[in-house]
C-alpha cells in the first residue's frame, strides 16, 4: 500500500501541480489540430511564406479561414473576447510598417496580456 506522509493512500494517485507547459498545452489542443488543414506541428512555413510573396491576396484569405475556423472552436462565451483580440492583432497589422514591424507589435501586445496585471501568468499561478 502507498502511503504519504506515512498515512495509507489506497493507491489514490498524489496530486501533482501541471507545469505552465503542460497546461499550455492542453487547452483545446484537438481543436487547433482539427481546425487546421494540417497538424499544427506539420505547419509548413515555406509553403505559407510562399504563397504570402506570390500570391498575398491568397494568404490573406486562406490566413482569414484558418482564423475563424480556430475562433469557432472556442467556447461560445469566449468568442467576443477572442474576435476583440483578434480585431487589436488585425489593427496593429494595419499599424506596422513592415511585416517585421508587424510581428514586433503583435509580439509585445503578447507579452503584455501575459505579464499584465490580469494576465496569462497570475492565471497560470493561481492555479
């Protein structure tokens, strides 16, 4: 028989606390896999860089799909929040001068939902 602290467990397993990483991973992880035309960790950058230089009208609108098929996945009462989020990222697009300038700001609008007072990460450790 187990035991914890010395007292008898009955092969109850012990809680143990998910690392950021594995809660990260888990939210809705299906969805994104089945929202895609390819697994996520099969995405072919070349093939969307690509298609971005030769044909930017294409990517936008195949860049758009994906989006919304992603958005519709979610939670019912999560979508006005998702579409908010997702129409701040569109704007900082409009905003940029470059695609890098683009990334840079989208990049730094993560980092401050994350970091903020309200954040991913007080969320992550109040778990």
């Amino acid at each position: 028989m187990k035991t914890i602290n010395n007292q008898p467990t009955n092969n109850v397993v012990p809680f143990r606390q998910k690392t950021k990483y594995e809660i990260a991973t888990t939210f809705n992880k299906q969805a994104i896999i089945d929202s895609l035309e390819k697994p996520f960790y099969l995405f072919d950058f070349s093939e969307w860089a690509e298609l971005s230089k030769s044909d930017p009208q294409q990517f936008e609108q195949r860049r758009k799909e994906v989006i919304e098929r992603q958005m519709s996945q979610c939670r019912e009462q999560n979508i006005p929040r998702i579409k908010g989020l997702q129409w701040r990222i569109e704007q900082e697009r409009k905003l940029a001068s470059s695609s890098m300038d683009s990334c840079i700001r989208i990049y730094n609008m993560m980092w401050d939902h994350v970091l903020a007072d309200n954040g991913m990460l007080k969320a992550l450790q109040s778990i």
